[in-house]
C-alpha cells in the first residue's frame, strides 16, 4: 500500500485558538469549520 496524503486529527478544547495559531503563525488556510459539530479543517 503506497500512502499519498496524511491528515492528522487533533483534538483540542479550544478550537477558536487552535485555529488562530494555525492560520496566523504557521500560515494554514481554514478550509471548512463546523461550530455545531465543533471541528475544523486547515
């Protein structure tokens, strides 16, 4: 089996702050957010 992506799921308590982190400092774009469900995906 040959792998061709990795998408890692981290959980985390605080989803608004996890989300700026990875957008303002290590320059992910969000690419969908679900507050219902309460994830994201960068």
């Amino acid at each position: 089996m040959k792998l061709t992506a990795l998408r890692p799921m981290i959980y985390t308590d605080h989803l608004e702050d996890t989300i700026r982190f990875y957008t303002d400092v290590l320059g992910f774009t969000l690419a969908g957010k679900n507050d219902d469900w309460g994830w994201a995906s960068l």
